[in-house]
C-alpha cells in the first residue's frame, strides 16, 4: 500500500522525472546547480509540473518557477 499524500512527492521520483528530462541519469543531478544551467528550459519544466499535478500533486507554477535548483524543488513539493 502506498501512504504517500497526494500533495507531495519522493525525493527520489523528483530526481529521477528531471534526470529523465534532461536525459541524464538521476545520479549525475547536480542537486544544488542552477537548473537552468543543467539544461532545464521552461518548457521542460512546464512539462514536469504539469505530470506531476496529474499525479495528484498541489503545485504552484510560478513559486516553481522562480526557485532555481532541484533541491529547492524537493523542499518546495515536500512542503
């Protein structure tokens, strides 16, 4: 059974859903680098906030948008 809120995200299903995007293992994230400078263009992450509302997620585009690393993104999901 999955206990997982609906509201929130893995950790591990964050990393890996970008790492996928950029075609990039999950390992080779740089958690703490600008997104951006990783290759993520606001497109892709429409299109990952937009897969992750569809899970169930409560997510605010323009606070995601503004927070510049996958880090801030995991605390930001996580909140």
């Amino acid at each position: 059974m999955n206990d997982t809120s609906p509201q929130a995200l893995q950790q591990d299903r964050i990393v890996a859903d970008i790492a996928a995007m950029l075609q990039i293992e999950a390992a080779e994230l740089d958690l703490d680098a600008l997104l951006s400078e990783q290759g993520l263009d606001s497109l892709r992450m429409i299109t990952l906030i937009e897969s992750w509302r569809a899970a169930g997620a409560d997510i605010d585009f323009h606070r995601m948008m503004a927070l510049p690393t996958a880090r801030e993104w995991i605390a930001e999901l996580n909140a």
